[in-house]
C-alpha cells in the first residue's frame, strides 16, 4: 500500500507544484537548475504555440507572413510574462523561506 509520503508533489489552488517534503541543502543545486530549466521552458513553449497559431491563421486566410509574425510577438510576449510570473513566484517562496529562517529579534545584538 502506498502511504502519502511517497508521492512527495501536490498541485497547489493555484496550479503551481509544491513540494510537501523537505529537501536537504544540498540538491539546491538541482533545485535551481530545475527551476531555471522550467523557466527556458515556458518561454520556449510561449513563442511555439504563438508562431504556430499564427501560422494557422495565415493557412486559413491565406495571408502567410502577417498572422504568423503577429503570432510570433504576442508569443514572445506570453513567454516573456510566463517567466515574470514564475520569477515572482521564486521570489515570494524565497521570502517566505527566508522569514522562517531569522533568528528571534529582542536580543542584546
């Protein structure tokens, strides 16, 4: 029988991984080049999915070259806002984690 802690990922509310389980220190390197790699990711697939919708377009109107460059900006710019929100998204957890972390304040130093 499987118990819970073997599956150690859960889809957040908001759609976002979370890891339920602690890490030592020691794979953050891993840790950062998984995020890192996922950020590539979704930039890449950002301006994929724009150039071939655009292209698309441009097959069913016929109008080849505008619909596809249209399509490949508004990608560009999807993946650029997809590594925006995943940045700020590092950025709150590392804040989060970060306040767990200080020590007590009220101290002689």
């Amino acid at each position: 029988m499987l118990g819970t802690d073997t599956f150690p990922l859960r889809v957040s509310a908001q759609g976002h991984i979370v890891n339920d389980k602690k890490t030592p220190s020691g794979s953050s390197l891993f840790d950062a080049a998984g995020r890192a790699s996922l950020m590539g990711l979704h930039m890449v697939s950002g301006i994929i999915v724009g150039t071939l919708m655009g292209y698309g377009l441009d097959r069913w109107l016929g109008t080849y070259p505008w619909c596809s460059a249209v399509g490949l900006v508004f990608g560009v710019g999807a993946g650029f806002r997809n590594v925006w929100v995943d940045a700020k998204s590092l950025i709150r957890q590392d804040e989060r984690e970060s306040a767990h972390k200080k020590p007590p304040s009220g101290g002689l130093f």
